[in-house]
C-alpha cells in the first residue's frame, strides 16, 4: 500500500456529460467523476503497487503540465469505471 503520507492533494474534477474531447470516466453521465492524487511516490513505484493490487493501467507514465510545473501521470479507474490519475511533480 501506497503509505497516506505520500498522497498530497486530491482534485476533484465533475465532468459535463456533453465534454467529448476529455478523456473521463469509461460512462457517461452528468456528475461522473475523475480523481487525481499528487504523491511522492515514483511513476515506476505507483505502478508496481498497482499491478501487485490487480489493478489495471490505462495510461502511463505520461507527461502533463499542473499548476506547479511538470508531472508524471499514471491513469487508472475505479471499480466504478470512473478515471483516477496519480501524479507527481518533476524535480
């Protein structure tokens, strides 16, 4: 398990059913939601704990820009179906 000190922020990001250009949670309907996690933690390290967990990557490591500067982002979803990115920011 991913320790919770590793995770720094949690964005929430409600998603338009009508916003087709945005990669989103795998059904749509108004009020679905995306999550991303900020952590620590390496891209290799977030995926290695999610293949020991059976959980499947989607997409990843990717490069994204956040608001702080360069990320590393790794895609997922929930049981839900809903999309989760956990990034890290680029020392």
């Amino acid at each position: 398990m991913i320790p919770s000190r590793h995770i720094k922020f949690t964005l929430l990001r409600p998603v338009s059913a009508d916003k087709e250009e945005w990669v989103t949670a795998d059904h749509e309907e108004a009020g679905s939601e995306d999550l991303c996690f900020l952590t620590d933690t390496t891209p290799k390290e977030v995926i290695d704990h999610l293949k020991n967990c059976g959980v499947a990557i989607q997409e990843g490591p990717v490069n994204k820009q956040g608001t702080m500067g360069a990320l590393k982002s790794v895609y997922c979803r929930d049981p839900d179906g809903s999309l989760i990115e956990i990034s890290a920011y680029e020392d």
